[in-house]
C-alpha cells in the first residue's frame, strides 16, 4: 500500500529527525507573538536547498501541522494569539483560563487538534482527486464569495452590538486599504508616510489590539483576574487537564461540524485556516446547542475554532498536490520547495511520483500525532507562568509583542503602529467595541479587494457574474442568512414575549 510505503518512508532514521526539527520549530513559531507560521516555514525553505526532495517536503510539512496548534497556547493563557486563526481561541479559552480552567481548556485544544487533523487527512487521502476536481472549478467570484462568507460570520459574533460590530469590521478594511494598491498603484491613505506605502500589516493590528490592548485593560483595572478564579481550583491550574469522555461525546456535534467546517474552507485555494477558523465559530455561535453560551467560556468554541484551523491542512494540500495551487500561504511555500527540486504538483505527480506525494500524506497523519504529543509536553512548563505575579508576566507580554513586532520587518515604524493599536484595542474594550472584526477585517480584507478586482477586470466590470455563477451564489446567500437570520431571530422573540407572558 503507497500510504504504508510513505509511513515507512518518514521513520527512515534521517527523515524521522527532520520531522522532529519541523515539529519542534512550528510550534515555536507558532507561539512566540508577532512570528507567523507562513514566516517560520519561509525562513525554512532556504535550509531545504541541499536536502532532498522527500526530506525537505517532511520539514515543511512538520513545521505546517505543528504551526496549526502551538499559537493555541498563548491565546489560550495569555489571550495573545500566535497565529490569526488562534483568535476565536480568545473568546472562551482565555475566559476559561480567567475562570481557573486553563489546563481544561488546552485539553480540549490538543483534543479538537487531534481529531481535526486526523479526520482531515483521512479525507485528505480518500478524496483527494474527486475534490480537486470540483475546487478547480472556484475562480474569483467564488474565492470573493467565500471570503465575504468569513466575515459575515465575525460579524455575527461582534457581541449584543450589530452597530458596534459593523464599525469595527468597516474599520478593519479601512486599514487593510492603506497603502498602494495592487492593482493600479495608486497610494491610498498614505497622508505622505512612507511606512505607510507598504500597508500596515495585519500581525501588527493583531498583537497590537490583543497583546498590548490587554495589558493596558488589565493595568487600567488593577489586575482584578485574580479574584475571578476558584480558589478551589488553584492547585489544579498547572496541571494538564483532559477531558472525560462523559464530557467530550455530548460535543460531538462541535468537533463534527468544526472539521467539516475546516476540510470545506480549507479546500479553497487562499482561504487557509484563518478563515476556517472564523466560520467555525461563527457556525457553532449559531446553530450549536450551546451557542449562547459561546464566548463565556464554553469548550464548543475551542472545539470549532480549533478542530476546524487543523482540518484545514489537509483540506489546502489537496489543491496542491492534485492541481499546483496552494490553498493558503504555508502550501504557497511548500510549493516553492517543489518547484526548487524539480517537482510540478498536479495531477501527472500522482503517476509520476506517487511515492513522494504519499510520503507528504504519510507526513499529515505522523505530524498530528508529533504534534499532540509534542504539544502535551510543552503546555506544562508554559503554564508555569501564569504563577508569576500577573504585573511581571504583562511586562514579559509586553516586551515580546515589541520584539515579535520589530523581528518581522526590522522596521522601527512598526513598533510605533503596534503601540497606536494596543491603545486602540484598549479604547474598543472599554467602550464596548469588539476587537475580532478589526482584526479578521485587516487580514481578509486585501484578499477580499484582489478577488473582487480580478472579477472586475475578468468580467467588464459586471458585477452580477457574483450572482449568476451557482457556486458564488449560494455561498453569498448562505452568508446573507448568517448575518440576518439572528437578527430575524431575536426580532421574533421579542415580539412573542408580550403574548408569552400571558395578560397582566
């Protein structure tokens, strides 16, 4: 069996070695604040040169799987996210970790990681070439449909205030505007600085808004967290908690509709873990049983959020290996590792080199598993510090988001956007605004305008090919039901409520 010859292939003492390497250096990439994955795996790809191709193509995948998770850790305990899929993890693991749960809550992380990647691989090795074979069919209209389809789901969950969520998400774009654009050079919103022609990067508006935007919440308020955890459960803080079966099958439902959700998402070329992630949530925000309880600390959102981020890989390596096109930015840089050995993915590779792209598949299965049990052994030194004093460890936050900001660019400018967004996340907490949207805004938004441009241009500029291509069409009305329908919902309760409640 070709998997088995793959699997054999990736315990070869050598190769076994270099998915440790990646296993360890995607997790921490993923972990450190301001480092991004796709730049953990570019900085890779130089050292693949002298390797071969089987041996490089290992690393990367590694460092792919391992990058998925690691940033879960920082979200989870620090409500820093590692990567911008790792923020829904903000909303319900960070709570958890408030309430003294912050072992549980990286047991249901590690879990929904586990079952996601699995799950998504099984698929990936089972459908590969059937899928492909419909995602080759996606073409702007539908790439725009699908990143539309992402924030109509963040909008949903912008908190008790639609009006509230719109201005952010609208200021998102705005941001994600600055700059030149891409299509016709012309500078926007530049007011004359020159750091300003190249954009402002989303990592910045991301650590920015929720790294330093919380320590100033925090120092603002005292640092009350400390009364919000049971004082019962102190003991247990640092220890690696996972959860019973009894409480893990009642979420099925979550894990199920997470990895679907991440396979789906991920199968369409750029969309990637960060979108997955988000309709996750915002799926089971809406059509979970618990989804009210979403955001107050229920494990469902980690379960979503992370299962589906994890599924992901599988589903972006199935556009590459099948067609040549990278389904998010880390595949865009296993495809350049291709390409540097002489290796073009598509179809004829299966006939071709079908043990190598077996080799890959073997990789996902191996890496999950490395990845979680990789993943078990680091959460308990790292949570050891949240027994430091809370003052020392924002100091620490505080330094690393700076230093994660400069080591992107090496730009100076960068750390004084970093710190205009941790004052504006702080401003956005306490007057009630929620963060999310600003932040999935900056990060989709570019992509939203390139795919929206290129239809423009593809199509004479007819604005109605979004709704006379089936595909588009039914994911753009599949998120105009997720922006109304809780609206719709919510009108109709209210006004059954006076008739409920019987005559006075």
């Amino acid at each position: 069996m070709l998997l088995m010859q793959g699997v054999l292939t990736v315990f070869a003492p050598i190769n076994l070695l270099v998915m440790v390497i990646g296993l360890v250096l995607g997790m921490l990439v993923a972990v450190l604040p301001g480092l991004t994955l796709v730049m953990g795996v570019v900085l890779a790809l130089p050292f693949t040169y002298q390797m071969g191709v089987g041996p490089a193509l290992i690393l990367l995948t590694a460092m792919y799987v391992s990058g998925t998770y690691g940033g879960a850790i920082t979200a989870i305990l620090f409500r820093i996210p590692g990567e911008p899929m790792d923020v829904p993890l903000l909303w319900d693991g960070y709570e958890m970790t408030r309430q003294g749960l912050a072992a549980k809550a990286l047991g249901y992380s590690l879990i929904a990681a586990f079952v996601g990647g699995i799950a998504s691989a099984v698929l990936m090795v089972a459908m590969a070439k059937p899928v492909a074979d419909i995602a080759l069919k996606f073409s702007s209209p539908e790439f725009f449909a699908v990143i539309v389809f992402g924030l109509s789901s963040v909008v949903s969950l912008g908190g008790k205030s639609m009006v509230n969520a719109l201005i952010s998400l609208c200021m998102g774009l705005l941001i994600a505007s600055v700059g030149v654009d891409s299509l016709y050079g012309q500078e926007r919103l530049a007011f004359g600085q020159p750091f300003l022609l190249d954009g402002i990067e989303f990592l910045l508006v991301m650590v920015g808004a929720y790294g330093i935007g919380e320590v100033l919440t925090r120092l603002g308020a005292g640092y009350p967290a400390e009364s919000t955890i049971d004082p019962s459960t102190t003991s247990k803080r640092f220890e690696t908690a996972f959860p019973r079966w009894s409480e893990i099958f009642p979420k099925r439902g979550s894990f199920v509709r997470g990895t679907a959700t991440g396979v789906v998402v991920g199968l369409v070329p750029g969309a990637g873990a960060t979108v997955s992630s988000f309709v996750a949530y915002g799926l089971e925000r809406q059509y979970g049983k618990r989804g009210s309880a979403l955001g107050t600390g229920a494990p469902e959102g980690i379960i979503a959020a992370k299962s589906a981020a994890t599924a992901s890989v599988g589903g972006a390596l199935v556009p590459l290996l099948t067609m040549g096109i990278p389904g998010s930015g880390a595949t865009a840089i296993i495809l350049a590792a291709f390409l540097l050995h002489g290796v073009q993915p598509g179809p004829q590779v299966f006939a071709s080199s079908s043990a190598l792209i077996y080799t890959v598949f073997a990789s996902v299965f191996i890496g999950v598993i490395g990845m979680c049990i990789l993943g078990y052994f680091a959460i308990k030194p790292l949570t050891k510090v949240l027994d430091a004093p809370e003052a020392v460890v924002s100091a620490f936050v505080v330094m690393f988001c700076f230093v994660g900001a400069f080591a992107a660019r090496n730009n100076m400018s960068d750390l004084y956007v970093i710190a205009a967004f941790g004052l504006i996340g702080f401003l956005f907490e306490r007057f009630k605004f929620p963060i999310a949207p600003l932040v999935l805004g900056t990060i989709l938004g570019p992509l939203a305008e390139d795919n929206f441009m290129t239809t423009m241009v593809s199509f004479s500029n007819d604005w109605t090919i979004f709704f006379t291509r089936p595909i588009s069409l039914t994911i753009l009305v599949i998120a105009a039901i997720g922006v109304f329908y809780p609206a719709i919902r919510a009108t109709t309760l209210k006004r059954r409520a006076p008739s409920d409640a019987g005559p006075p």
